[in-house]
C-alpha cells in the first residue's frame, strides 16, 4: 500500500476517536444538573399563566418631572392580578415628599390612585384626582413600567 493512503488512514481513526471521546454522553452529575436545569424553567412556567403576570413584586419609576421630582411604585402580582400597591413620589434631592410638601393634595392622592389600580387592575384606567394631575400621570407610568417586568 502507499504510505500516502496509510497516513490519511490513521489521520481519520484519529479524527474519529477524537469524535467520539469528546460526544460522550453526559455523565450522571451533567445529567442531574440538566433536569435541575429543567424543573427551575417549568417551575417559572407555572408561575407564570401564559400572557400574563409573574408573581412577585415588581418596581417602576416614572421619568422626572419639570422640578426634577419622580414616583416610585411597588406592585405585588398574585395569580395574575395585582393585589398591592405602594407609591411614592420623590423629591429632586431624593427625599421622599412628606408633610412638609407643601401641596398636601398631591400626597393625599396616593392611597387613591393604589386602590384604583388594584380595582381596576389597568393603570390606563386609573383616573385623575383633582388637583394632583401631576401626580396621577407619574403614578400611571411607574405603574405601566411594573406590570412591563412582571410580563
């Protein structure tokens, strides 16, 4: 025989073996890792009814307004609906308002608007309290951009 065809014989044994040592099959601690791996995705898809909402508690902000002043909400999602709601509004230094805010409608508003959502289960259809306009629109895109990463 050509030695030519001898070595291209052996290059493809190599080649082969090689193959076939390193596409084993998973050893039995891969394998558990992988069901592992399993159950934590069917455990999310279970959580989660499909088009719906992830339990938990999720967070939104609403963009700054012309003085620099932001709501921050909390929603806690229970079985695909929302079952609490917690808003605050902050001050361009990062304070939360409080009593010293001098426009008290405002921080009256909140309780409103949470019990509306969880009424209404839309921040859409949330609507405006007289007198605290500014602070209804923060409240419905904090709430918009909470129900975004329960999706």
């Amino acid at each position: 025989m050509n030695r030519t065809v001898i070595w291209l014989l052996i290059i493809v044994v190599v080649v082969v073996g090689l193959f076939l040592i390193f596409r084993r099959p998973p050893g039995k601690d891969e394998m558990k890792e992988q069901a592992e791996d399993l159950e934590e995705k069917t455990e999310d898809l279970t959580k989660r009814p499909e088009g719906g909402l992830t339990d938990g508690t999720f967070n939104g902000r609403s963009d700054t307004d012309d003085h620099d002043n932001y709501g921050s909400i909390d929603i806690k999602i229970e079985n695909n609906k929302i079952t609490n709601a917690s808003y605050t509004e902050y001050l361009d230094t990062g304070e939360p308002k409080g009593a010293d805010y001098p426009y008290q409608v405002a921080l009256e508003a909140f309780p409103k608007l949470e019990e509306q959502l969880i009424d209404k289960q839309d921040p859409d259809e949330v609507d405006d309290i007289a007198g605290a306009t500014g602070t209804s629109e923060k409240f419905r895109v904090a709430a918009k951009r909470a129900l975004e990463k329960a999706k």
